[in-house]
C-alpha cells in the first residue's frame, strides 16, 4: 500500500481559555489519499477550520494546544518540525486557500509583488522570471488580461477574480496538497461553479490531492471523492461521497441532508423543511455522551451516557451511533 | 375626516388593490466629483424595475450580489430615498407621504436583515430590542410591553431566559429569531427579508424558513424574500423575479420559472446550483466573467458579455421585459 499523502492519527486540540481548557477537536483520525479530494463537512464551530489550521501549525499556539497526535506528510510529522522546517513546508507541499480571498492577501501590495513573494522564498528563481512564472499561474486560472493584472490591488479585483489570484498563489510551487477553507463560500452561485471547476481541472494537470473543507454538502456531491462529517468536534461519520449521500448512516448526516432544500422537489402546500431542532453545542458545554442526542430524534437513554465509537460498515464507511443502520 | 391608515388599508383590501405595487423604480446612486476633481459615472443600482405583491404572496428575489436587490429592499422601505418612480402599499404611493405618516406606515412594513449581528443593538438586552418597536408606536406601559415582548420570544421559539440576555450571548439562529420577532411586533401585512438564512448553519436554515413559514399562515404576511438561494427561493416563494445589474430580466411563478426558465442568466444560475442527488449529468452553461460593474456604461443587454446566446442585436438594443407566456415575462430577444 503507498503511504497516504497526508494521514491524521489521534490529533487533539484545545484552547487555553478563562473558562478553563476547552476541546475544539477530540480525537480525530483520517487519511487522504494521493490524487483524491476529501471534504470536511461540518457547522460553524465543530472544529473543521480548526483541524486544517493544525496541519500547517498556523494556529496560535498558545492559547492553542495540539495535545494529541500525530500529522503525517507523506510519512513524515509535521508535528516534531522545526519553525524553519514548517516554513519550507507550508506553500511549498502543503498551501491553503481561505475562505474570504480580501482578507487573505495583502492589501496594500500589488498582486504581483505577492505572487512573486512564494517563487523567492522556495526557489531559486530570479525576480524577472518569477514575474513571468506569476504571468502563467494567472493564465492558468482563467484570469484575462494577467500581465496588467499583476499591477493591481486586491481592492480592484471582483469577489471571484480575488479567490482565483489565491489558487494560483496557492499553486506556484506545485504542492502535493491543497487545503481550500470554504473557498467558495464568500462568492455567487456562478462564481462558486467557476472555481469548483477550476479546482477540478488543476487536480486533475498537478496531481494533488485537495482537502475541502466546507458546510455546503452541493459542493461536496460536486466535487469530492470521500466525505468526513464533523460534530461537535468528533468525526461522526466518514465513506465515499456518492455512497455517504445517498445512504447516510448517521443521524446527523441524515439530518443535514433532509434540511437542504432540493431543487426541483415536489413542493407541496404548506410543506415544511425537516429541521435538525436545537443549536451547536458551544465549546464549554458539550453534552455528555453522544454529543448529538440532545438534538437527535432517534435518541435513546444508553445515548445519554455512553459515547458511542466509530464503528465501520460495508463500503469503507464509518460511523458512530448506538442505533443500527437500519433502524434510521 | 382623514381615515387612518388601517381603516384605508381595510378598505382597499376589498377593492382587491396589490398590497405592493412598484412601478419603474429607479436609484441612483450619484456622480460626485472626488478630490482629483474627476468625474466618477453614476451607479444604476436600480434601473427601472416594476412589480406588484398580492395579499399573502410571497414574491422572490434573486440574483448576485452587486445586482441592487437590497437596494429595492430599502428604497420600498423609503430607508433610503428613491431617484425616481412610484411605490404604491395598499394604494398610497410611499414616495409622497411625509416622515411622519411614512414612520406610521412602518408599523405594517417591516425588514429582516441579512447579519443578525450587525442589525441588533449590542449594548442592549433582548427584552429591550423587543420593547423597543411598541415604545416607537406609542405604547407608553411598559409592564404591558415587556408582557409582548415575552410573548414574541416565545412566538420566534425562544424563552424568557433570553429576555434579559444580551446579543452576543445568543448564537446566529437565536439571535435571527429575535431579528424575526422584531419584525413581526407590531403585526405588518408586509415584511422584506433580505437573504434571512444566508449568514446562518445549514441545520438552523431549515428551521428559519419553517418559522417564517408559519408566520405567514398565522399572521397572513406577504413576503418580499431575497436571495441569491435558488433552492431556497423555490422551496418559499409564489412568485419569483431575477434581477441583472439593476433591472428585473424574469419574473413568473415560481413553477414557470424553476420548469421553464427562459432567460439565458436564469438558467445559468438555475445549472450552477451544486446538486445533492446523484443520477443527473447536468448540462452545464458556460457562464464565463464576473458580474459587470452597475458604473460602466454599455450599449444593449447588460448580460450580453457573459451571455452563451449572444448576438449582433444584443450589442445595440436593450431587450424590454415582455410577456412571454401568460404572466411569464423576459427580457430577452432570443429567449429559450
């Protein structure tokens, strides 16, 4: 079996807060393999941002903590590296694209200055050349017109325009993983096709492997071959996106679906939308036991107390819930 | 006798006038000369755009950001004041009526904004925002507002221990929900949510749209809902419009529309929408470019530079919106 690119064992993560040590993420494994595309589907605060921030060391630390685990890049711990080791690594193997591209680049630097910035730090190349290596990176992602737009500011470029001078920041060194943080979640619908088409046709040239992290699970039918569900800072349920979809096995991920409202579903008068009651559990008060049942319709009393483990089914899937598969 | 604004609303209810009825609104925003004493052109964030609401429909309105669908929603709501055209609720036009009548009026037209964050008073509790709206209408006691205002919160599916909690104790959804009670105080016919569920969790929109839902049917509100969720603006709304750079280029039932759409931009953002069900191959429509700034001028469609129909007549002439359809209207001269 080849190594896979990027394999999570373990990792646990907390915050040093007034209120106390807080888990943001509990235990969490999974691996990614060479060429796929996984998606970490979860809501705001199950700490998904959180665990793709831990792979490239970019969070505070402290009042962060990685008290657990282990990061493997290609084999290698990220998490025994250096400062001057990780540097080498993030934009180079690993790069990230953020959720909003305004906040992420510089505003006060030209595009091309902070094109140019990557082929410096991690090559050899002189400024002439990078300038022009910059020129086909922002050709590649579509951009018209990329000699004058390395003059720009970001505050000259549209939503989308900004999100694609990301990827192609993200792509100067050819990495052999791409992190997107809600890459599409800050654009418009036409937009946000744009860029999953983009993404899939530059895995496809590169070979990278992408770790997507996103709520939308639109996106991930679009373009992902294998699906974590995050809770509550726990993977609740993981399996190949097609497969996770159509057939979720947890109660959560079958609750996530049947909220989204379906394009072309029968409406009928005075239908309503089947709701997930109750809201995320904050940080410092996770329930006991599962940390679903206190919103899970199919909650029985073992779920009050015991914390049901990932259990595998047919297919390469996980899950965790006391309740067997058919009893949804 | 003057008659209230009740009693007028009474009256041409039975004379079956539209709730709302718009016509060619326009807002520009414009030209100022900047400190270089260079000419900057004028924003048509709204150019020109007509249609009417009936009592307790719901009426969507879609398109990108950048298209001046929150800028329809708050020059209806005289929140900021219109360049031109005519705004008539219940049959008195808007635009005419002084501060001081449009603040009574209030009282039957509301708004739910986008961010429920940024729409609240941080320094002030939940009971306080919700009292607020009665002490505006002069409703002077205050035991029976705080009563009210208990009763709301339960209404939105909140309880009083959020009554003396302050906003940013409460997460997105709930605070949403307060943003919906704030609304829905002073019982309007007429209430504009501008993109209600977009700031907010996938599992906490569903219930969002349930509850607006059912305040329709108990409170018999009609609804501008905005958008740029087709999905969600099927799932909600009667009717259904989509706007491009300032003007309306669709607008039908919301069955016409999501089975028959007829302009080239409806059925881009139609195929764009990341579907959940396997099966569908989807023919996607190459929709290249971004949304073209409301500030450059153009001759002809504002949709021609992204358009896959596009022709020689486009370039020169502006479609007009036209019936297509019985009550389908498009603007469009090579329409599906």
């Amino acid at each position: 079996m080849p190594l896979p690119e990027l394999d999570i064992q373990n990792l646990k993560i907390s915050f040093s807060t007034p209120k106390g040590k807080l888990t943001a993420v509990n235990r969490i494994s999974f691996k990614l393999n060479k060429g796929e595309t996984l998606a970490l589907v979860g809501e705001s605060g199950c700490g998904k941002t959180v665990s793709a921030l831990s792979i490239l060391r970019l969070l505070p630390e402290p009042p962060a903590e990685i008290s657990s685990g282990k990061i493997l890049l290609s084999g290698q711990n990220l998490l025994s590296l250096n400062a001057k080791d990780l540097r080498d690594i993030r934009g180079h193997s690993i790069s990230m694209i953020f959720q909003d591209p305004m906040t992420a680049l510089n505003p006060v630097l030209s595009i091309g200055e902070q094109m140019v910035e990557t082929f410096l730090r991690h090559t050899d190349l002189k400024r002439k050349e990078a300038l022009q290596k910059s020129v086909d990176l922002l050709s590649r992602v579509e951009i018209p017109s990329p000699k004058e737009k390395l003059k720009y500011y970001p505050h000259q470029l549209s939503g989308g325009m900004r999100q694609r001078v990301m990827i192609a920041m993200s792509l100067a060194c050819s990495p052999r993983l791409l992190i997107a943080d809600e890459p599409t979640t800050a654009l418009d619908v036409l937009t946000q096709a744009q860029i999953l088409e983009l993404l899939e046709s530059l895995k496809k040239e590169n070979g990278m492997s992408i770790l997507i992290i996103t709520h939308d699970l639109g996106v991930v039918a679009e373009i992902a071959q294998r699906v974590l569900i995050m809770y509550a800072g726990e993977i609740v349920e993981s399996g190949p996106a097609r497969a996770l979809l159509d057939n979720p096995l947890h109660p959560y991920t079958k609750g996530l679906i049947a909220s989204v409202p379906k394009l072309g579903a029968l409406k009928k008068l005075g239908a309503r939308l089947d709701e997930i009651s109750g809201n995320v559990p904050s940080l410092e008060q996770r329930p006991s036991g599962c940390s679903f049942h206190p919103r899970c319709t199919w909650a029985i009393e073992k779920c009050k107390t015991q914390k049901p483990q990932l259990r595998e089914a047919e297919g390469q899937r996980q899950w965790s819930c006391h309740l067997e598969p058919g009893s949804l | 006798m003057e008659l209230s604004f009740r009693t007028r609303v009474v009256m041409n209810i039975k004379k079956e006038i539209p709730l709302l009825e718009v016509v060619d609104l326009k807002k520009y925003f414009l030209p100022t000369k900047n400190i270089l004493e260079m000419q900057v052109a004028s924003v048509r964030a709204v150019d020109g755009i007509s249609f009417t609401i009936s009592k307790g429909e719901t009426l969507g309105l879609v398109g990108e950001s950048g298209c001046g669908k929150s800028t329809v929603a708050k020059t209806l709501l005289r929140l900021i004041e219109p360049t031109s055209g005519q705004v008539s609720f219940f049959g008195t036009n808007l635009f005419d009526l002084k501060n001081i009548t449009m603040r009574n009026i209030r009282k039957e037209m509301q708004i739910i904004f986008q961010d429920p964050y940024s729409s609240v008073n941080p320094a002030r509790s939940i009971g306080n925002i919700l009292q607020e709206p009665f002490e505006i209408h002069n409703c002077r006691d205050k035991k029976e507002n705080a009563e009210k205002a208990l009763q709301l919160l339960e209404r939105v599916g909140l309880t009083s221990e959020h009554f003396k909690k302050y906003p940013h104790e409460l997460s997105g959804g709930q605070l949403q929900r307060v943003g919906i009670a704030r609304a829905i105080a002073l019982n309007p016919k007429f209430v504009v949510a501008d993109e209600p569920v977009a700031a907010l969790d996938v599992s906490i929109q569903a219930q969002i749209i349930n509850l607006l839902l059912d305040l329709k049917e108990e409170l018999d509100i009609s609804y501008l809902f905005i958008s740029h969720d087709m999905a969600v603006v099927e799932y909600f709304c009667d009717r259904v419009a989509v706007m491009y750079l300032g003007k309306i280029v669709e607008i039908a039932s919301s069955e016409q529309i999501y089975k028959s759409p007829k302009h080239p931009y409806t059925l881009a953002l139609l195929n764009a929408i990341p579907k959940l069900d396997s099966g569908k191959i989807k023919q996607r429509i190459p929709i290249k470019g971004d949304i073209s700034s409301p500030a450059s001028l153009q001759t002809g469609c504002a949709f021609q530079s992204r358009c896959p129909i596009k022709e020689k007549r486009c370039e020169e002439e502006i479609p007009n919106l036209q019936e297509s359809a019985p009550n389908h209207h498009v603007a469009c001269f090579f329409k599906q």
